[in-house]
C-alpha cells in the first residue's frame, strides 16, 4: 500500500470520487480510501435526478454548474454516463406550494435557469397522463436532467485512476495521525498514509468520530477548498435541517418509462 499521498480522500462515492478526479487533474498524489467496495453505497442507488434550482441562489448557481459538468462528463472523463435531459415538471398540489415555485422561478431567473410557470395544457402535452384536478401551479424546468447513477462515481474513480490516484478499496480509514498543527496522516488496518490533508468523501460522515474528537478543539485535519488551498479547520457534523415538503417533481424521461414497465418517479 502506498504510505504517503498530497490528499487522502475518505469514501468513493459522488462526492470522494469527484474530489479525488478534480485534485488528481490538478496534480495531486491522491489515494482514496474505501471501506466497502469502490462506488458500491449509497450514490449507486439514488434517483439520479438533476434540479437546478434549490434553495438558496448559491446552491442553485452550484446546481447549475453541476448539470454543466454531468453534461460534458464524458468528454472531460472519458468515462461513460447515461446522461438525459429530459426536463421537469414540478407540479404544487395547494397555495403554499405554488408560493415556494413562484420563490424558485425567481431564484431560477435570477441564477440564469430556465424555469417557469406553465398552463395545465401545456404541461399535459409533455405528460399526457397528467390529470387536471387538484393542481395549483406547474412549473416547466427544460434544462433539468437525470443521469444513471451508478456510472458517475465509479466513472470519476476510474477517471482518477487515470491520473495517478491509488484507489484502494476494502481500506477503511480508522483514524488520524495528529501533530502539533493538525493531521499528519491516516490510518487504515494496511497501515498509515501520511498526509497534510484528508478530504471526507461522504459529507463527513466518513469520518471516524468518537466522543473525544468530537469534543476537540484541535484542527483535526485539512478540508480542501477548490482553490485547491488547504484550509485549516476542524470536522463538524452538518447540522441537519428538518425536510420540508416540496412540490413534487416529474422528469419526463422517467415518466415515458412509465408508460412500458417501470413505475414514474
Ligand atoms: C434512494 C435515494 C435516491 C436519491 N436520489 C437522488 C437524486 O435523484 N438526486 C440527487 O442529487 N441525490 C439523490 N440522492 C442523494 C445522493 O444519493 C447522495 O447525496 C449522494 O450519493 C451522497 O454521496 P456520498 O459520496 O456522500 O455518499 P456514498 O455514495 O455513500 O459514499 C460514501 C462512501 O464513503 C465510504 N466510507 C464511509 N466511511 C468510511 C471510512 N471510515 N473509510 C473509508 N470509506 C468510508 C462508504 O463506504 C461509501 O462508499 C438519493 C439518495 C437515495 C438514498
């Protein structure tokens, strides 16, 4: 196993798999590490539905970038990604709905995404088992996509690789070396990688917290900015927000699916 890296990411999903491929292209000695196998949880199995507009203006501007990038994924990976857009409709069943998608049409303008409001007819020509009752408001997304999800990390992974990264599956990071100014490697039951900078891959619950850790007001390691500058700074959990209930969203490729075996999502 290797036993130093510029970067130890922690996780092949999504997100460790994108980091790994964007360091290793500017550069970096990257390893990832993976417990299980590469790009086998929870990315995989998701819906792969792309809306851009979310919500806040930055994530919007950041989900527009991201359907820029699942774009040219291929072209800039050379790895294969089932890639649609196909568009979406968000259907608000009552008043407070269509509140929150007349906040999105704003938001969408003021991010330069395409989305607005639609008539019933219009929507029901782009999903003809649309029915009429019930509905408040439509809003029409074109630029909205989906993509097969289990090609996007394993592509970024394998994109990686390419570059130089050590992928190294079945290698579960279990702990930090820490020095006087924060992480100075890794350790896996392989052994340790030393490193000045660890890259949670699983929006940081890859990390091996325990209550002192926790509690600590030492840096326990590097977080990258894009930049890609380390910054100091400790591990916090993400503070979890209670879901609100949203309009629901159809994507028209998954409903034309509907029409032959698989159920609309
Ligand atoms: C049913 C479902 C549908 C979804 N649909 C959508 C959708 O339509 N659109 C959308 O944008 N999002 C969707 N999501 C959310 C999306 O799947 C997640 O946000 C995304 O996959 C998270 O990626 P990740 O890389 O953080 O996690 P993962 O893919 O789970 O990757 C984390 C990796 O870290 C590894 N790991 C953990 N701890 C360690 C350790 N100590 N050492 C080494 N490795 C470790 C894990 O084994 C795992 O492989 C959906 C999710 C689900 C469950």
């Amino acid at each position: 196993m290797i036993t130093s890296a510029d970067v130890v990411v922690i996780g092949s999903g999504a997100f460790g798999a994108s980091a790994a491929y964007h360091l290793a292209k500017r550069g970096a000695r990257v390893a990832v590490l993976e417990r299980l196998g590469l790009a086998s949880q929870t990315s995989p199995r998701a819906a792969g539905l792309s809306s851009q507009v979310r919500a806040t203006p930055s994530l919007t501007r950041l989900a527009r970038r991201a359907v820029g990038k699942l774009a040219s994924f291929t072209d800039e990976t050379g790895q294969p990604l089932r890639f649609t857009q196909s568009g979406a409709l968000k259907i608000a069943r009552n008043e407070r709905d269509a509140e929150q998608l007349s906040r999105e049409v704003a938001r969408g303008a003021a991010a330069g995404v395409e989305i607005d409001f639609v008539s019933i007819a219009e929507a029901q020509q782009r999903l003809p088992i649309l029915g009429a009752r019930g509905i408040a408001a439509i809003t029409w997304s074109p630029t909205d996509c989906n993509v097969e999800p289990s090609e996007l990390p394993i592509g970024y992974c394998r994109a990686a690789e390419k570059l130089g990264a050590a992928l190294l599956p079945h290698t579960p990071a279990t702990g930090f070396e820490i020095g006087a100014g924060g992480v100075e490697g890794v350790r896996t039951p392989q052994g340790t990688i030393a490193s000045k900078c660890v890259r949670s891959g699983s929006t940081l619950t890859a990390m091996p917290w325990n209550d002192t850790q926790r509690r600590s007001r030492t840096p326990m390691a590097a977080i990258l900015s894009s930049n890609p500058k380390p910054l100091s700074g400790r591990f916090t959990q993400t503070p979890t927000r209670s879901s609100r209930r949203s309009p629901l969203t159809l994507k028209a490729a998954r409903v034309r699916m509907s029409h032959s075996s698989r159920p609309a999502t």
